[in-house]
C-alpha cells in the first residue's frame, strides 16, 4: 500500500479529497491530519459574521468527508517532518508515517507574537476561533466605549471593518501606507470611500508595537484606545518547515517547483498559502490561487504514485476579486472593471455556495 499523507485541509486538499472519493485509486492508504473536524471557508466567513449565513452554511465536515472516501482522519498540529524516517510528527508526539504528503496549512498572522496580542487581540486564524468573533459582535456594546481595531488593511480587514461597522465603531490600522497594497489603485479609491460612507477610521503608516487591555501601543510610542482588537496583520509562515530543516522562501514559506512539489524531495507537495513558487516567488497569497492547485496537485500525487510525468502549474495573471461590504454589496474588481454594487454580491454568494457544495456531505 502506498501511504499518502495530507496535512491541513485547505481548499487544495478538499478537491483532493473529492477526486479521492470520486477515484479509488487501487493500492493507496489515506490518512488526513488537520486541527479540526470542520474546515472554515474563508470566502464566506464575513457573511456568517453579519449573520448572513449559518456555520454549517460555510463549512466543510472534514471528518465526514474523509470517511465518505475512505480515508482516516487524525486531529492535531504538525510540528516536525522527518525526511529519514518519512514521518510526520504531531504535537501531542504522534508519528505519522508517509510515501507522499502534501502540505495545504494555510498562513498564520504576521506579528502574533508582539507583545500582548496573543493575550489581549482576536486572532481569527485558525479559522475556528470565528465563532468566538460572531458571539462578541452578537452582544451589546457597552456605552461609551471606545471603538474597536482591526489591525491589517488586507482584503479580509476590510471585509471584517465593514463587518463590524454594522454593529459598533470601528478603526483600520495599517501598518504599510496604503490599504489593500495587493490591488490598483481605483479599487483602493473606491474602498476608501466605502469605508468612509461607513464611518471607518483608517490609519495608515500605524506600526503596532504592542496590545494592552483597551489599546494598542504604536512603535512612534503612541496609543490608540481599543475595544475589541481583531488582529489580522498579513501573512507568516508555520514554522513547521524551518523547525524540519527544509529549504524555504525569505519568509518561512517552503519552496516548490511548478510541479508543486518540494525543490529537494519529489515525496514532498506543498500548495495554497503555506508554499512558496520558485518560477512564480511574487504569487499572492489568496485562496483562488490554492482552488487552482488542487486538481494540480492531485495529477502530480497521482503521477507519482504511478511513475508518470508530473503536470506543472502556472498562477493565473488576475482574478476576480469580490469583496463583501456586509450591506447587500460586494466591491469587484476584474480585468479593469472595478465598482460597488448588489450584482457583485449576488455573484460573490453564487460562487462561493457553488464552491463549497463540492464538499459538503
């Protein structure tokens, strides 16, 4: 039997779980190791905070999907890779053998180890945590105070500003001079006036050096009072792959060809955010390009296990951009087209409920 292991269950790994299912390869034995049992699609999680949709509406029944398939599902956090011993460790010391693993871990948040963020900031990521988030914008806000902070101006701070505008005040903090740096400069125009329509303070060139209770602490030495402080300042790497000794970007990111497979092991597949491309260093890292990899990345397990010539994978040069601004519109952005409209939303809805359907048992 060859032993296939997948670690994480991002969106690349739920097509491969699909194409598993749909499949049978003869002679392969599945084991899925993830944190938890129900994956989180990111694309919908600022609907279900503004109640738009309900949890089982935007996830994925990890567990009942890799029993529908055959597979065995194992909970825990990878922390090390054994290239000699072809294993892969979990935190709680279980070891878990492979042939061919395939890496879909997602990102972790830039600067979660400042001082007091991890004890006084809501760190979405793992996406699990969301239902905490819902139940705090749930409740009544107290009286007199200050408004609450989302630290990073990315597609997902913004969507979670507009968010949580809906219910209280609240301020984006970015530290870069710019907003939504990955985009044009129209599309950044047009979000700075949504956000002002709605009252949002926007803070650019802010640096947070530290979180306290009620605020955060700029490195000019400045401190901004803070409700709540939802931390979502970019993306950092697991430190699953320098623990192991692997060959990585700048950034902690492990390096892959266009095979999508590690650049010193053919055992080793990496995709979606948590990889880096040698041939393409300047991939975004957003989940559209992770949907891509996934038919991708089963070819090449596929190829491997049977000795064939592995497909390669090229980023698309756009994509469509939508995000929602939790009042029944969605700003676009698409080949040059860039606007703020109730069509934009009604695609964005239809793409991801199509997207997630695939998945759901």
């Amino acid at each position: 039997m060859t032993q296939l292991l997948l670690v994480g269950a991002g969106h690349a790994h739920l097509e491969v779980l699909r194409r598993f299912g749909r499949e049978r390869p003869p002679g392969v034995e599945l084991t899925v190791a993830t944190l938890d049992r129900r994956h989180f699609y990111s694309g919908m999680l600022p609907g279900y905070l503004n109640g738009t949709y309900s949890e089982s509406e935007v996830t994925v029944d990890v567990e009942a999907l890799v029993e529908r398939v055959g597979g065995r599902l194992v909970l825990g956090r990878a922390v090390l890779l054994d290239r000699s011993e072809r294993s892969v460790n979990l935190a709680d010391g279980t070891r878990l053998p492979y042939e061919l693993v395939s890496f879909n871990l997602g990102s972790g948040l830039a600067g979660r180890d400042l001082p007091g963020v991890r004890e006084h900031a809501v760190l979405i990521k793992p996406f699990s945590r969301v239902p905490e988030l819902r139940r705090m914008l749930e409740s009544p806000a107290e009286t007199g105070a200050p408004p609450s902070t989302v630290v990073g101006a990315g597609a997902a701070g913004v969507e979670i500003a507009c968010t949580m505008a809906a219910h209280s005040g609240v301020r984006l903090v970015e530290g870069s001079g710019r907003i939504l740096a990955e985009y044009g400069e129209e599309f950044r125009r047009r979000a700075t006036r949504v956000l002002a329509d709605k009252g949002i303070e926007v803070a650019t060139g802010a640096r947070v050096a530290a979180v306290e209770t009620g605020a955060l602490v700029l490195e000019d030495g400045s401190r901004l009072r803070s409700g709540a402080t939802i931390w979502l300042a970019g993306a950092s790497a697991p430190p699953l792959f320098k623990h192991s000794g692997l060959t990585t970007d700048d950034r902690g990111f492990l390096l892959v060809d266009d095979t999508l497979r590690y650049v010193a092991d053919e055992r080793i597949f990496a995709v979606g955010d948590c990889a880096a491309l040698l041939q393409y260093p300047e991939t975004p890292k957003a989940g559209v390009y992770s949907v891509r990899q996934g038919p991708v990345v089963w070819q090449g397990l596929m190829a491997a296990i049977h000795d064939r010539k592995a497909p390669r994978y090229r980023p698309q040069d756009g994509f469509l951009s939508l995000l929602n601004t939790a009042d029944g519109r969605a700003l676009i952005r698409y080949k040059g087209l860039v606007g703020h409209n109730r069509f934009a939303w009604w695609l964005k809805d239809w793409i991801d409920k199509r997207f997630l359907r695939r998945y759901q048992t």
